[in-house]
C-alpha cells in the first residue's frame, strides 16, 4: 500500500472518530432534559432600536407597551416566576449607603425623574425616583408608565426577602467591593442559595465567586476563555478547566459550531457543574439579544438541556408551558 494511501486511509478514521465523538446524529436528547427559562430583567418594556451599546437611552425607544410591568422591579420579578421563568436576571449597583440598588441603568437620567450615576446615589433617593418616568413607544408625544413607577426600586435584601425564586446577579460595575460586599451579605443573611449565579463586571465577578465557593458565575474574560479552549481540545471530549462548575452563554447562531452541540455538549459540560445559556442571535454590537419569539424557540434543538435566556417571558414562557 502507498504512503499515500495510507495517509488517506488514517485520514478517513481520524475524520470518522471525530464526526462520531460530536455528532448529534449518533446521541439522543437526555430522557431528563426540559427547557429552563432565564427571564432578562423579570418582565419588561424591551428596546425597540437597532444601536445600542452600554449607554443607550433604552427607555426612550420602547417596543409598543402592551403590559404595565417595569424591568428590576418586584412585581415585575414575581410576574416573571408566575409565567414559568426558572431563574430571573436582576442588575446591582452598590450604593453610598451600603444598599444593593436592582437597576439597570449607568445613570438615572433616561429612565426615571432622577439624574446622576445610579451609584453614587443613596438608597433613601433612588427609593423616591419613579421608574415608569421616561418609557414611551412614541418617541416621546406620550409616557404610558410615567407615575407608576414611583417608588418600585427595590433593593436586593428586599428582593431576597420575598423569595421569588433563582436569582441571577449582574454586577454592573467593575468594582471589587461589590462582591465582596454581596459575599458577605448573601452570608449574612443566610440566603447564599438564592442565588444561582453571578456575572457582570470582572472584578466584582471573580471577588464574589472567590468568596463563595459554592457560586458559579463568568464575565466576559473567562467565558472567552472557556469557549477558545473548548474550540481547541472540545473534539476530543475534554471539558477545559475553565470551561467547569461555571456557566456558559452562547449566542444561538454560534451555538451549532461548537464541538457535541446540542446534546453531547450539555451532557459534558453537565458531568463537570456546568450549564449551558442559549441566546439570541448575536447582533454584532457586543450584544445579543434573547430567545423572544415563537420563531426563536422553534430554532432551539429539541430536548435541549440547557437554560433559554429571554426578554419576553410573557411570550415565551406560555409557550414552552403549552
């Protein structure tokens, strides 16, 4: 037999191996398996514009307003839960005061009847803003929610209080103290298991997940870094160090060119105490935008084992429910 041959033939086993090792042909959905629903910032009044990056006035470009419920809110938070959410997403900001502030917003000049940086802002005052203030889906001739908002800031240890369910945490700073401060709260007040996981901002990220070595959680930096090893060594099985007891959200377009995607992917990452988040579609600004429509869910693999993140729980959650 020629070198040549040879060398096709080896080629042909290695590239078979490969295939069967990741392909989503040759394994079936796990008989466990259900979608999990993560509802972005509880139940909400979504952007409706195309450019957005982390300063973007998202309240003056709302979606047309078909309900009265308001981002980071408790009501909006409980409703979120009651229509299936298995984990809500909230955003923090420590306060002067030593209060977690749940919003979303840098500064509060968009949103709400406030100005200035929301956290440099005390508590006491943030608890006065109405939050309804600045929504409108007509570019600004009307204000559907303005007065409703008055007073719905909560703080974490309030949210926490009423036991809503799994929350996930969104530093929104790069401050270290920030979770080091939640550390320390989550442990004083006895409520570490309410909260599932942690992201955001670096610093706070990797300080709180050091102090709470039970908490799973990433940023930007160590998702990257878990996904490039993954790409590298994922063909062979091997789940990378910083690819274990994490999270990892992927964007649905992005999402089938990773090695065993769908179900040998989430099975491996599983057996290492990791979960997979489904996205949207990354949109590419640096965001991406969320499993919001029937359209969007119909394109999830069937029996997908992972968690589905969406800004329009209201929409998707009576569907997976149905």
């Amino acid at each position: 037999m020629g070198i040549w041959k040879r060398i096709a033939i080896g080629g042909g086993i290695v590239a078979t191996a490969l295939w069967a090792n990741n392909s989503a042909l040759l394994v079936k959905a796990p008989k466990e398996a259900q979608i999990r629903l993560l509802a972005h910032r509880g139940v909400h009044q979504t952007y409706a514009g195309d450019a957005r990056d982390n300063d973007t006035c998202r309240a003056a470009k709302s979606a047309p307003i078909t309900h009265r419920y308001i981002e980071n809110t408790l009501p909006s938070i409980t409703q979120a839960f009651a229509l299936g959410a298995d984990v809500v997403e909230l955003d923090v900001h420590l306060t002067p005061d030593g209060t977690f502030a749940v919003f979303h917003d840098w500064t509060l000049d968009c949103q709400t009847d406030g100005t200035g940086v929301t956290e440099d802002t005390p508590f006491e005052t943030l608890k006065t803003l109405d939050l309804g203030y600045g929504i409108t889906d007509d570019g600004g001739a009307t204000h559907p929610l303005r007065g409703q908002g008055v007073g719905l800031m909560p703080s974490l240890k309030e949210v926490l209080g009423a036991q809503p369910g799994p929350l996930l945490v969104n530093f929104k700073s790069r401050r270290t103290d920030e979770g080091e401060v939640l550390a320390e709260r989550l442990i004083e007040w006895g409520q570490t298991d309410q909260v599932w996981a942690v992201y955001g901002g670096a610093p706070p990220t990797r300080a709180a997940l050091s102090a709470l070595p039970d908490m799973r959680g990433y940023d930007k930096s160590s998702l990257m870094d878990c996904l490039k090893r993954y790409a590298l060594w994922g063909w062979s099985g091997h789940v990378p160090t910083a690819c274990r007891n994490t999270l990892i959200a992927i964007p649905q377009d992005y999402a089938p060119f990773l090695w065993g995607w769908p179900h040998r992917l989430t099975k491996r990452l599983k057996a290492h105490g990791t979960d997979v988040i489904l996205l949207g579609p990354y949109d590419g600004s640096g965001f991406s935008s969320g499993i919001d429509s029937a359209k969007a869910l119909a394109q999830v693999p069937a029996g997908f084992d992972g968690y589905i993140w969406t800004n329009r729980i209201e929409v998707i959650g009576p569907l997976v429910k149905r």
